[in-house]
C-alpha cells in the first residue's frame, strides 16, 4: 500500500515537473515570435525610426511618429547609421502615431485607423478623430522569398486593414505584441521583446 501510494505521489509529481516544463517552453516558444498563416517565425531584431512630431488637427504638432520594424533577419545600415535595408524571411512595419505634441513617444495601445477619408474632414472632426488618440494608419507584414538571408527590399507586401500594437518598456528595449488582421483577411499575432536598434531622421 505505501509502495501504490509513493508510487502514485512519484507519478504526480513527475506529471506536475513535466506540466511546467510545457509552460515554459510554450512561453520560451510565444516570446520574440510571429504566427503568421500557418508558420511560425522566430524573431531575432527590432529597429524603431523617430520622424520627429506630425499635426493631426488645428496649427500645432499632436502626435510623435516613431516607425517600427521587426524581423527574423537582420537590418543593414550605412556608414552614418541610417537603416538602407533588412533581410529575412518575415518583417513587420507600422507607423505608429503617439499622442504628444513634444516628440515623447509614449507606451500604450495603438489602433489602426483609416485616414482615406481626412481630406473631407472638417478640423473640428479632425480633432474629434484624433485627439489622444494612440493610433497607426500605415502597416505592413513583408514576406521574403523563404532565405533569411535575403533582402526583402523588393519583397511582397501585404497591408495591415486592422488590429492593434502594444507598446511597452523604455527605449531602446521595447516589447511589441501585434494582434493584427491583413488586407488578404489572414490574421498575425506575435510580440518581440529587447533592444531596438533606433535612428532618428
């Protein structure tokens, strides 16, 4: 009886052991990756551009314009530190718009928005739009040509039609986490979490 009951306290501990073994591997897999139509892609660098402030409304700057690029590749850059290109498999880009008119960029959630129709807008409804908004109206998902090594300058890509960003952590380390859905309807969702190599234009 103590031999059956050792036996099964072994059994259940062993199946405790392996339980957390899984969770942590689930989470070693999630973190710094994309699920993207089926694949997995293991992120290894991230690069953020500051563009400075942009004006949504009235005559004064509303929002500061940070880029974000990931990719299971890696960037290239010139002799005075300027991104010419990236390499990969997969990248994802967005033009994130933060809103602080004094060129501080501010973590949060950023939701896409179409700007199709601003030209119609009045500056009233403008404002109505955007003010404080945590917003990004431009994005991509860029897929190679299935060589990591290969520039994807001249790549497919596929435009983001809706979803969110989260922007987290203290530049240069960032977590970005996307929860995304492209023009083509197929959905993406990943995050990556570390040093951002940055450039400001």
């Amino acid at each position: 009886m103590k031999l059956k009951i050792y036996l099964t306290a072994f059994v259940l501990i062993m199946a405790t052991l392996s339980a957390c073994k899984k969770d942590k591997s689930a989470a070693a897999t999630s973190s710094n990756s994309l699920s993207y139509d089926g694949n997995t892609y293991e992120l290894a660098s991230g690069l953020f551009v500051d563009y400075g402030t942009d004006n949504y409304y009235g005559t004064t700057p509303t929002h500061t314009n940070y880029d974000f690029y990931t990719t299971d590749g890696r960037f290239i850059f010139d002799a005075n530190g300027a991104p010419t290109d990236l390499t990969g498999k997969i990248a994802v880009y967005a033009y994130l718009e933060s809103p602080d008119g004094n060129g501080n960029f501010k973590e949060g959630t950023y939701t896409f928005i179409d700007t199709s129709n601003d030209g119609s807008l009045s500056d009233a409804q403008l404002k109505a739009k955007y003010e404080n908004k945590y917003f990004f109206a431009d994005g991509s998902v860029i897929m190679g040509n299935g060589d990591i090594n290969a520039s994807l300058s001249n790549a497919e890509e596929i435009f983001i039609s809706s979803g969110t960003i989260k922007i987290s952590g203290v530049k240069p380390n960032f977590k970005i986490e996307y929860d995304l859905i492209l023009e083509n309807n197929k959905t993406l969702k990943g995050s990556y979490n570390g040093e951002f190599s940055s450039y400001i234009d």
